[in-house]
C-alpha cells in the first residue's frame, strides 16, 4: 500500500469515526472507504460503493464461504443445506476462546439475510446483505445486530463488532478494486490510488 493511499485511508477512518460519535452527521461515501453506522436498536450498517457490476458482486457475495473468507472474525464455517437457505454453523473470534453459533442463511430481496439459530454466547445475530446496481458500480449494503451474553462491556462488544464489520467490507473493496482493472480502465497520472 503507498503512503499516499494508507495516509487517505488512515485520515478517511479518523472522520468516519468522528462522524459516527453524534447521529445526524452525514459523512459522505467514497469508493476508498466503507461508510459505518449506526441506526436506531443498535443496528451497524456498512455502506459501500464496489467498483464491479452487480452480477459479479452478488456471485460473490451469495457464496457463505467466500464472504466469511472476508470476515477477519470468523474461524472455521460449516454450510449444510436447508431448503431455500443454508445453515451456517461456525466458530468465531472471541476474547478468551472461540465462541460458536448456528445461523440460518436466506435469500431475501436484493440480496440474502442471516438469523440466529442457536448459540452459548450469542443472544442475537441478524446480518443482512443487499446490493444494488449504481453509476460507477454497485452499492453494497450490510447491517448487522449482535448481542452477546459475555461479561463485558457494551462499548466494547459494539466497538469489536464495527471494527469487523468495517475490516470485512474494506476486504471487499480490496478485492474488487484488485480486479478493477479487468472491468475498466484506471485514467489520470498512471499512478494507482
């Protein structure tokens, strides 16, 4: 990575984190950074303009194990059929040891949903993708709700949490913007971002 680009990276994070301490804030999405948020019940949505056709991105997308690839939390991951959807089962990071959870992954309008089933630890877990076509790409939407029964603070499941949700969708963009070049040519300097 240039310093060029880890510096725009590093400055884009700082204000998406300063934008993100009073809702009302409106930061603006730029296909370097995922825009996070979070809305009402605590649900995170990650915001993110992919530079590739929404075909190509829900191709990726529908497949469990290659979005799991992308999440740096997740461990190890079962998928087992069920009817229309897939039950997930997989081992993910946690503080001391790794916590377990079953969930059932189904499509559902303009992209998939993923419910809890079962789990020790976890007490919620709704994640929901949605893509859409746009000017210069796709958007990609992700919200996500977790609630965890472990001892510790609330700020720093929420904080763990978006910090995954943002690593996840930066490796998205990361591997789609590795491919960009296929799709489209890079104009300007010559230099890349």
């Amino acid at each position: 990575m240039s310093t060029r680009h880890h510096v725009r990276s590093r400055l884009g994070a700082v204000a998406l984190a300063l934008g993100s301490l009073s809702p009302g804030v409106a930061a603006a999405q730029t296909p370097d950074e995922p825009l996070v948020q979070t809305e009402e019940a605590g649900i995170l949505v990650t915001r993110l303009l992919v530079p590739a056709p929404a075909a190509e991105v829900r191709r990726f997308l529908d497949d469990p194990r290659a979005f799991n690839g992308l999440t740096p939390d997740v461990l190890s991951l079962d998928i087992r059929p069920s009817g229309a959807c897939q039950e997930l089962r997989s081992d993910t990071r946690g503080m001391l040891e790794p916590l377990h959870l079953a969930t059932l992954r189904c499509p559902a309008s303009g992209g998939w949903r993923e419910t809890l089933i079962e789990s020790e630890s976890f007490t919620k877990y709704d994640a929901q993708m949605e893509i859409h076509p746009v000017a210069g790409g796709t958007q990609v939407v992700y919200r996500l709700a977790v609630g965890i029964d472990l001892p510790l603070p609330r700020l720093v499941i929420s904080s763990n949490v978006r910090r995954s949700a943002r690593l996840t969708m930066q490796a998205l963009r990361d591997l789609f913007v590795r491919r960009a070049p296929q799709h489209a040519p890079v104009e300007g300097n010559g230099e890349s971002p």
